[in-house]
C-alpha cells in the first residue's frame, strides 16, 4: 500500500531535505537508487513519546519523478507470467468463431464484448464510439462472377465466389463472397478474339514493360496476380492506363509453393487450396472517402459520392484454379508460358492478347454487383488512467474486423489485446496505477482503408496530438515464428529492449535472440527494423499526427519461403483450426505478442524520461539522405534546385541538436523536477510533429509527414524523403514539358520546406530559448 | 535567499507531511495561504544534540505549484513605481528622433539598440532574428506625382510628395516620399473630358451605390478618403470594379476636425495641415508575399514575384490641400457637392465624372515609381528564463518600424517595451525569476504587411503553439487617453483585473475606472472588449496559431471626435514633438502602457493556474451566434444547410463544457499538485487552438481561425464566425447561379466543420478521458 499514513512523528531531516530538494534541483530515485538510496524512500522515524522506529514510506511527492519502469522491475517478471496461454486460445476461439464483416452483427457483437472485457478488466472507461463510414459490399444474392462464352455465346467456364468447405467449422453461411471492396459494379464483356492481357503484378515496371514490348493493355481487360504491391495500386495503375477491368488472382507459387494437392493444402497444411480468394479492399485513401480530414460522425458533412475518388474500373479477385482455366484459354500464346507466369516471381512475362485459335471466338464477361453504404462501424475506447500523468496517452490498437473469421487478421491481436488488458487490470486491483494514461482501441472497419482509427483521429486530433506518448499498433499478430517490426526510429532502441525481456517463442532464450538470428541467417549484426507503411491503423497516428508509431508481428519465416503474406490472407481458410493446428499450436507465439505489448506498454507509460531512441531518428534520416543521393540521384536535384545542399546542412545540423539534447538528459535525467523532466518529455513527444506538413505532403493531404510516408505507388511501401523520391519519379516519367518544369517548381518548394521543417525539428530541442 | 541550507536537523512532521502530500493530492500555498500558512514555508525544525530553534525556508518544491502572483502582491507595487515616466520619454525620443522605415540602416542600429538594452536588463537570452522580405519602396529621387494637365497639355497642378515642414525637427532629409507600399509603378492618363471619379470610403457599399446611380467606374480612375475601411481593402475592391487606379486622401473632416487654418492645426495642435499624408501598405495578405505559409530564410522557397497576388492598379495617398484641388478641378459636378463630399462621413455621395464646362478638356495623370526589393528586415527576440516553467512562454510584442518618425505607431510601445523590459531585468538582478518565460519581441516591417511576426510565427510555429500561453501585443500605445482593448475572450477579465491595479492616466483613481467612464458615456455598464482584427503583429499567433493574444492602446476621445484614428498617423506629422507637446506630456498616458503591460505579463507568467477567463470565450460564442442568427439569417441558413441546429447544439455543449471546466477548476485549484496543475494549464492553453482549421477558412488559408477572424472585407475589421458571413455574403451578392451553388456547398461543409471543431473544443476539456 502506498498511501500516506497518519500520525505524527519525526523525520530524518537528511534524506528528507536531500529528498525534497532533489525533486526539484534534485534527484530522482530509480536508476540512482543504489547511489541516493535515502531518496528512494521517505524514511518516517517516529521519535514520538513512545520512543523511535522507523518506517519505510514511499512518498506520493516521489512518484512525480520516478522512473516506475526501473523501480518496478518486479513487476515485469508478474506480467510476464499473467499472459496466460489457455486465455489466449480462448479469446482467439471465441473471436474467430464466426465471420467478421465489418459492419455486420457479429463485428457490434464482438465491439460490446470488447467493451465490456475492459469494463470486467476494471478499466476506468470503456466506451463505443461509433462513425458512419462509407463501406462496400457484395450482393450475396448474386455474386460477383467471372465467365467465358464460345462463339456461341454459351457459357463454358464460371468463377467460383466462395471458397470450398474443407473443415468442418468453416462453412458459416454469412461468409462474405468473393469480392474487391470499393470496386465498382460493372458487366463487361470483352470481344470475341481480344482475350486478356497478364500484366504479372501489374505494377507500373510491368506495364511499362509491356508498353516497350508493344502491348497496349487499353481497352482490355487484365490480369494480374497478387503480390509486390497493395492491391489497391494494382486497380489505380491499371486504371491509369486504360485497362476496362482486372482480374487478380494468388499465384500458386505464393500461397500454395509446396505443392496443390489436397494433401499439400488446408486443412491438411497452412497452404490453401485453389479456391482460396483474397478479398480486400482496393480503396487507397485513408479513412471514409466521403469525408476526407473530417471526422465521420453522425452529422458531419459529407462529399457526393460522384465527387470521391474511388476505383473506376471493377476488379475481381478469384483463386489459382480459375486462373489457371482462364490464363490457359484467354491469357496468352502457349499454356506452357501461362503456367510459367504463375511461378515466375520476379520477370515480366510478355503473355499478351494473342490467343490460341481454338479460343479466338471465345470471350471473357466479368459481372460486379457491389454497392456502397454508409454503415455504423463501432471503435472501442478503453484507458486506464495514468496516476501521475492522466493526461499523458500511451496508445495501443488493434482493429476488429476481417474478411472472414480473421483468426490471424486480426483476431490474433484482439486476442493478444484481450489478454494484456486483464493482465493490467489485475495489477490494476492490486492498487497498481501506470504513471500515464494507457489507452486500448478496438478499431472498426480497418479492412476497408483504416476508417475506424482514421475517423477516430481526425476526430480528437488536437488530444492526440498534444497528449500522446506513443501508439503501439498489433494486428494480424500471429502468421509466422518471426518477429518483423516497421516503426518510428524513436521506437526502434525501445522495442529491442523489450524484446531482450520476453522469452522465445520458439527456441531462443529471448524474443530479441530468435530475432537477431533471423537476421543473422541474412548477414545482418542485428535486426532491421524498417519504417511505417500505411498497411494498417498505426497510419493515421504516425502520418498525419506525427505521433511516434510501432508496428509488429510474427510472420511468415522469410528464409525458408520467399512470399509477401501467409498464404491464407483474407480467404476462407484463415480459421482458428489453421492457427490452432498450424501456426502457433502451444500459443507460445501469441503469448510472446502479449508479452512484448504488456512491456512496451508498460515502458513507455511507466518510465519518468520517455525513452526513445533520439539518436536513431538523426541516424535514420542521415542514412536515408545517403539513400536518397545514391546513383546521381544528389547531383540531379541540386541541378533541380541549387539549394538541396542546404537540406543536406539541415540534416547535419538536426543531428548534432539530437546529440547535444541526448547528451543533456543523460548528464541531468537523475536530477530532474518534475517540471523540467515534463518539459523535456515535451520536446521529445513533440518532436516527430515538427516533421509535420500543413497542407500533407504534395497532392496527399492526409499524408503530412515530411521524412518518411507510406510509397505512393504501394500503399504497403515506405519511402524516405517521399515527397522528394515521389516528385522526382513523376519528373522522370513525365513526357509533358509543361508539366515537368510544374512538378520541378513543385519539387523545388518542396525540398525548401523540408528543409525548414529539418531546421524547425533541430531548434525545437534547443533549451526552451528562441534562438 | 531561497539555496537549500547544509547540516542535518529534524523537522516537524505535522507540516512536512502536509506540505509533501499536499503538493501531489494535497494544498497549494498562495491564495490559500492564511488557510494553510505552515504548507508555505517548509519549518525546518532543528532539535540536534545542541537543542532545537526553528528556521523558515521557502521549499524548492513548493515553487512547482506556487501561484507567485498572489504571493508576490507586494511586487506590483514595486513595479508600479519602477516604471518611470523620465525614462519614457527618453526612450521616445530617441526611438522617434529619425525616421524608422523598415529596412531601412536606422531601423536595424534600433534594432541592435533594442537587442543591447535587453542584454543590459540582464535577459538570459536577446538575438536578432532577421528575415528577407518583399518590400515596397517608392523613388526617391523621382517621386510619384499626380498632375493635371488642361487642354494644351500644359501641367496645371502638381500633387506635393512630402509634407511640408512646420516644425524644426521635421526635416530629416531621409523622410520617405508619401507612397502606397506594393502599389505597382505606373503612369496613368485619363482622357480630356472623362475626369475622376470620386468614391466616397471605396467600401463595396459605396461602389455599389455608385452602379445603382448608373455610375460605372470600369476604365476610370477613382478618388476616396482614408477611413472606414483598411486601405488596402479600398485598392482591391477598387481594382475589382476594373478601376484604373486609384487616388486616397485624407479626409479634413477626421484630420483637421476644428478647422484647418494654420493655428488650427500642427505645430499648435495635434490635427493636422493639408499636406500631411497617409503613408501605408495596400498589401492585404499577411507576412511576406513570396513566402505565404512559410518563413523567409536566407534560404527558403520563394514564389516568382508574377505568381504572386499584390495590388494591380496604381494607389497614391495625399493631403487634403492637394485633394481639394484635385476635386474642385476634376471631381464632380458642382464645387458645393464637392466640399460636401469632403465632410459627409456617413452617406455616399453622387460625384460622377461629369465635369464643369471650364475643366473638359483637361486630363489627370497618376505616376507611380514604387518599386519592390527583398530586404532584411530584424526582429529582436529576448527572453527571461521561466524558473518553474522555463518551456512555457508569455509573449510581449511590439513593432519598430514607422512611416516616418513613428513616435505613436510604434515608439511610444516600443518605448513602454524598453521601460518594462528595464524593470524586469531590475527584479531579475535582485535574484528574482518569472515563473515561466518571458519573451519581448520587437517586430521588423510589421507597416508592410506584419512581416517581422508572421515570418517569426511561421519559422516557429511548433514551439509557439506547443508552449505558448499568451501574446500581449502593443502598438502605437498613445494616441488619446481612451483605453481600447480587443483580445481573445480568453483574455477579457485579466485586462479588466489588471487596469484595476493600474492607478488612472488621467483624472481616474484606475485605468479602469477611466475605462469604464468612457463607456458609461455610451451606456454601458462597464467596458466593452472587442475581438481582434488583422490590425498588428497579434495576428499571427491568434488567426494562424490559435494562441490567445490582446491587444491594447490608449486612443482618441472617441466621445469627442467621431474619427477612426488619430490625424497624424503616418504622416509626417507624428513626431516626438507631437506626443511630448499635445497627447502626453507628463508621460502619464505612456507609463500607464508600461504598467499594464508588466502586471499583464507577470500576471500571465506567474500565475499557477493561468488566469483565463473561460466562461467569458462560452458567452462571446453565444453572444455571437445569437448575432450571426439574427435578422432572418439563421432561417437562411437552416434553409441552405438543414444540420445548422447542430452547430447551435455544439455551442450550447460547448458552452456546459466550459462551465463543468471551470467549476472543477475552482474546487480544486488549492489542492492540485503540479503535474495536474500542468495538465490543466495545458487543456486551458490549448483550447483556442482546438478552433484552427488546418488549411484556414475557406479561401484564407493564413487565417485559420474558426470562430473569431478579421472580416474579409476589411482587415480592421472583426467577425465572428467569420467563414459563415463571409460565404454567406459571396452567396447573397453572387449572380452566377453555378457560383452561388458552389459556395453554398462550401458553406455547408463550413458550418460542418465549425460545428466539429466545437464539438472537439467542448471534448478537449473533459476529465482527460476519451468519450
């Protein structure tokens, strides 16, 4: 118990005065403790009438200042223990047990028990918060089909829009069909003789290529397999160049590589079936496209539909057994070529719209019948508030929804999310407080293009911006045995700590072990962690907050099998029997995603001096700067613009204020009042929000952070500097000299702000003064 | 002394442990001090072997939540007397002894001056900032001149380019030549017969008026007195009528109200002769022109001069001598109406370009030489380092620059500045600290366009808007002895609780009590405060920072003299012999500035939770919202936009918001210890913010104020709700129909985005809970 006692008594004037004037000029208990143990603790000598002894009282006047995560140690190991594996089955059974549409019943379903977890866990508020979102949906009366006609018209081939029941828990009726979401409604037949065309990734590389070997694809249908970039640009890019539809499929060699006999898929394996369908959305904004920067509630305004920005051509997904009979009718000159484009990995295949004579009178029909609804998608908030700094947020996320049952995406997270909140909440009723206030969220309709997270942002940017520590993002936490974390620098030293405290999940003593020999595996000294993509809710909080982000999972082992996601994403096959049987059978994985959560959670809420790795984030840029100029690409911009040189000066100059500011809290961190160690909490919370742009970066006004962003041409990409890589690549390709000289003025202005946003970021760490 | 004292000791417990759990759970000291005296003092209690005595130590600790400004009352006092009238008028004279146009080499030696006396005032920090901004200069050795030249083409008249000089210390051979700033060079020459038009105020009233009399002014030059509107308004709304250019003069009737003949008027009053002429910027964006949104580095992004929106049409100011000439020559149809046309102030009169028989042959011809130059122009920025709150700022500005002489606009504030400046530094010496920092901003080329400011806010606009808690903001500080306040609501009770402590400038025992007598003349039971407008270097931090400034100037007998602004502003005649001889020659008025400004600024800075007043902004919005409804407008706008009642409901939840706010505040500001008083403060701080809208108003993007912002139409002016009047004028006044439905949309999406951003403010104050 650490409240005060009452009574008179005597104190010991020497720790006491060393005490009370340490908090100010002071210093702090924690990691100073075995130099100052006399300020650990306010020793109480009762000398009263009775006679003298002492008695150890931790002083509520110490808390402001000390360092909880060091004075707490023991209480990692007991977090470490409550993440309980059985629990976490048990969540992940009970989320994954039915589909997860956003949207739908079961998604409100799964958002009241949320809340009403965190009330059980005896959170001090738990609350639904719903926005009115633009979502889309298929007709389950009359799915989306794909279908070749002979010259006849008749019918010779039928898409499948579900995926074949397998195992016994899998064939729940509300299973959403086949489909893009935000592709458009359309019938389009193409003419006998005309075929398709396969675009392999169907990235802008493989239609230029296409281009150079003298396939025009406009006015043609596509097809392209998944994989290398988000689905979404896929939709955009071949959009741009005039294809009238396209057709994705999941090539074989991603999602099936060992082999598709039944024997070498689920459920007899983590590889899928041919009629395994990845659904998804192909929408590449961020948040309700109705209501761009704006919070969707209830009454907001909204843009007309015509006037968003949405796909334009319809787009359909299908598995490898449909691709397979179409590529061999429609897809190109010899069969042999077809199959060879769906092994091939990194080649362009030059299949194009030559078809084989027996197929010339044949045609291909692709029907969409999705529609768009503005539909109710609940967000569940729930904090636990910080005892000595309320008003300080460490966020942690997760969203809800899925294609289907979502036992990885996302349920291992919720599942994960479910655990770490009762493990705090039995602290909690132990008398246990965070310094700061930890925040859970369950966001809605992720799937669709992060509109739960990105309304709820748009909708307290101003706390958000001014109170947050950091947002920790989990997701599909479970795919795989290996760690992969994407994150703000100033997170990455923080997450590799963390990592050192967590027990393997599989055969290392430490997470942080199994993880450094992964890399080791590809000749790195440590692991690499990479910066933020737009892949999930961290986005809105890193990109248009500049709110210092994380992001991790366990995914696929990336030594044994070269592919971008597990096989079952969004398909019908990514059930609790595949993580149950597969992925994680004993939970060790999902128990090392709960702990490494709990901890980080606890880090940042708990230590006095927020730690992030400053350092990281001036390296970081530095190398990215190097990155930048590599190839000439350095002395092309400074014949753009004379003055790139001074960018590189700002970056030089924004290191050696991180460095002389790490210097500073490193030689008075032990010695800091609480107003100062508040003040210098501030400038470092802040820091990464001086890195944000206004009006967004150039023409993406949701994307405002000037040193790193998601790619713009893959959503699931990231770039340094991605205003400047994006201005010049559209400099490069642009064939109109208006529009190039435009897009150099653009590029010009550009690197000017970046330069002072550098400059801004350097003197925000400076001593308060205004020099 | 206030040191930790050495030696051990014992010390009472009663208080130490009162005062330890007071400062977390428990008391603050101040204005709870005869409640809880013994929690002010830390009693050490000595009963070591030598036996017990007991010694008063003021705490370090009890600093951090010590609210100064009650407990150092006994300092005002001494401030008070500290600022000294003698030391007033020495500054003005010295800032006022030569003309200060910014850029100029005597405004940077004041510069360097001022930076000097805030290092012998023992500042902890005082720098010269400069920028490189667009300026406007006129030719000095070919001034820009209107004559009119009779049928023969002979130069019947001559417009003077300077004032003539009447006073022996009036005739600094650097005195700048009269000119409108940004006006562009040209040379205009009208057609015999087709004369000038006279435009009365050149408001969009008046010029509609004109067209409702058949007058159309497209193609002709035009002439207009200075008053009711900013003049810069007058040249575009001139130049959107398709006028050719435009002629402004300074109306007897406000300069020379009593008569005009030379007794009447300087050197023996404070009016003005005919040859006194407003100089000014006619640039109405905000900060420099090149650099809209960013600031003016060495180094920064400029945008091409010709991309850039300035004033089209030539501008030229002169006297009124000139202008009678001018008018009884080419103004209008019967001399009589003319002179009418000089005295009438409040009806637009009919002058059209029908002349007398004797003039039709003659013609005018406007020269303009103005020419525009990137200058560096200095802010000087010093700082007293906050003891407690060293990352927390209390922002006093002033500019230097003038027209001429400038010893109203700007040397009596920047004299008041130096004074108040002096008297801190005073305290300082004698081991005295604000609690949180004080930072004096002396701004460069504010006449042209709030250069120095705006650069300033824009380079630092992170810091600012993190640490800010107010910017006081000074002007020309006498120019009457009528105090007239307009500030952020926020802002409303410290002023009025400040001119309470201030003794009277005149006859009043209170600058209040004067203050509130001059109302009472109007009827009002006590002072009115208005809202800003875009007149001073406030502007920054309020419409684009959202930071709650104030500004405050003693002005003319409103009650005596129905004029906008003292005669000699910007003319030559505003010397230092006009303030020392006739506005305040016992320096009263002017150490009545400098109080204010130092108990404001300790006020601010001292106080532990800031003395905002809360419910005053919840009833301004009210008021104002009652205001904006009425006259049929709120059905008008229900009609356009039928979720209109949500914003009102916004307010209402806003205004319970404050309420709530403010009534915890109360009940527990004795008993918050410093992190929460921190987290309070931080709520209040940043609520003005929480009403800035990212990319502006609509089609105003510097100007991002939601709620208050200068009227579009005149940057003097105020408006509440400013996006909503102003769009709904567009819309009213609008003839095209697909216009008119556009910026109904837009107003829609408007009154949405007000309604979020209350909807957000109202939430911002909550228990630090997301609900």
């Amino acid at each position: 118990m650490y409240g005060p006692k009452s009574g008179l008594g005597f104190v010991a004037v020497a720790a006491i005065l060393s005490l009370l004037l340490g908090i100010f000029i002071g210093q702090r208990s924690s990691s100073s403790s075995s130099k100052l143990p006399e300020a650990a603790h306010l020793r109480v000598k009762r000398c009263d009438s009775q006679g003298g002894y002492e008695v150890e009282e931790r002083s509520q006047l110490q808390k402001l200042v000390e360092d909880r995560w060091e004075s707490e140690q023991h209480l990692n190991k007991d977090i470490l223990d409550l993440i309980n594996t059985t629990n976490l089955r048990n969540n992940l059974k009970e989320l994954s047990s039915r589909p997860i549409l956003a949207g739908t019943e079961r998604d409100n379903e799964l958002a009241r028990m949320i809340q009403q977890r965190f009330v059980e866990s005896g959170f001090d508020s738990s609350e639904l918060v719903p926005y009115d979102v633009l979502l889309s949906y298929p007709n389950q009366s009359n799915p989306n089909l794909i279908t070749i006609h002979d010259g006849s018209d008749k019918v010779v081939f039928t898409s499948r829009f579900k995926e074949e029941v397998l195992h016994k828990d899998d064939g729940d009726p509300e299973f959403i069909h086949s489909y893009a979401a935000y592709s458009p409604p359309g019938d389009i037949k193409t003419k006998p003789g005309t075929g398709l065309i396969y675009v392999n990734y169907a990235t802008i590389e493989d239609f230029d290529k296409l281009e150079e070997l003298g396939i025009d694809v406009a006015g043609h249908l596509v097809i392209a397999r998944f994989g290398k970039i988000f689905r979404g640009n896929k939709v955009t890019i071949a959009q741009e160049r005039n294809a009238t539809g396209i057709i994705l499929f999941s090539d074989p060699n991603d999602v099936a590589a060992t082999g598709t006999s039944p024997a070498d898929v689920y459920p007899n394996s983590f590889w899928i079936p041919g009629s395994g369908m990845q659904r998804g959305t192909t929408y590449d904004g961020l948040g309700d496209p109705l209501t761009p920067g704006w919070p969707s509630t209830r009454d907001a305004y909204r843009l007309d539909e015509k006037d968003v920005v949405l796909p334009k051509i319809p787009c359909q997904p299908i598995g490898y057994d449909d691709a397979r009979e179409i590529l061999k009718k429609l897809g190109g000159p010899s069969p042999s070529r077809r199959v060879e484009g769906m092994v091939l990995k990194k080649s362009v295949t030059t299949l194009g719209p030559q078809l084989l004579d027996e197929f010339r009178d044949h045609s291909i029909r692709l029907q969409s019948h999705n529609s768009l609804r503005i539909t109710k998608s609940y967000n569940v908030i729930g904090t636990i508030k910080g005892e000595v700094e309320p008003d300080r947020y460490v966020l942690y996320g997760n969203h809800r929804d899925a294609w289907g049952y979502g036992s990885i995406d996302p349920s291992s997270g919720t599942a994960e999310m479910l655990e770490v909140a009762r493990v705090f909440g039995e602290l909690k009723k132990k008398g246990w407080r965070p310094r700061r206030t930890m925040v859970f969220c369950s966001w809605g309709a992720e799937e669709f293009g992060l509109m739960g997270s990105t309304e709820w942002v748009e909708d307290h940017v101003n706390k958000l911006q001014d109170r947050s520590v950091a947002y920790i993002n989990t997701d599909g936490c479970v795919s795989g045995p290996n760690l992969q974390v994407a994150a703000s620098p100033l997170m990455w030293d923080p997450i590799k700590k963390i990592t050192k405290l967590v027990p393997g999940v599989s055969d290392g003593e430490t997470v942080y072990d199994e993880w450094a020999a992964d890399f080791a595996l590809q000749n790195k000294s440590q692991p690499v962690i990479g910066t933020l993509s737009a892949s999930s809710d961290h986005t809105g909080f890193m990109f248009y907050c500049g709110i210092p982000s994380l992001d991790r999972h366990f995914g696929f082992d990336t030594s044994k099998y070269d592919i971008d996601i597990y096989p079952s994403y969004h398909t019908g096959y990514e059930t609790f029997y595949l993580v149950d049987k597969f992925l994680d059978p004993n939970y060790r994985i999902l128990q090392g995603c709960g702990r490494m959560s709990a901890l980080l959670l606890k880090y940042f809420s708990d230590s006095a001096v927020i730690p992030y790795s400053l350092s990281k984030m001036a390296e970081t840029i530095e190398e990215n700067l190097v990155r930048l100029k590599a190839n000439g690409v350095g002395e092309r911009l400074v014949q753009i613009y004379n003055k790139f040189p001074v960018l590189e000066e700002a970056v030089t100059n924004f290191t050696q204020s991180i460095n002389k500011f790490v210097k500073r809290i490193e030689q008075t961190k032990d010695t800091m009042g609480p107003m100062l160690l508040r003040a210098v909490n501030d400038q470092m919370m802040k820091l990464e929000q001086t890195f944000i742009l206004p009006p967004g970066l150039p023409g993406r006004p949701l994307e405002r952070h000037a040193i790193f962003a998601p790619s713009l041409y893959d959503a699931y990409g990231t770039s340094a500097f991605p205003g400047i890589s994006d201005l010049l690549f559209r400099i490069n390709t642009s064939k109109d000299k208006v529009k190039k000289e435009q897009r150099k003025e653009t590029l010009r202005r550009h690197i000017s702000d970046v330069t002072i946003v550098l400059q801004r970021a350097a003197r925000f760490l400076e001593d308060f003064q205004f020099i």
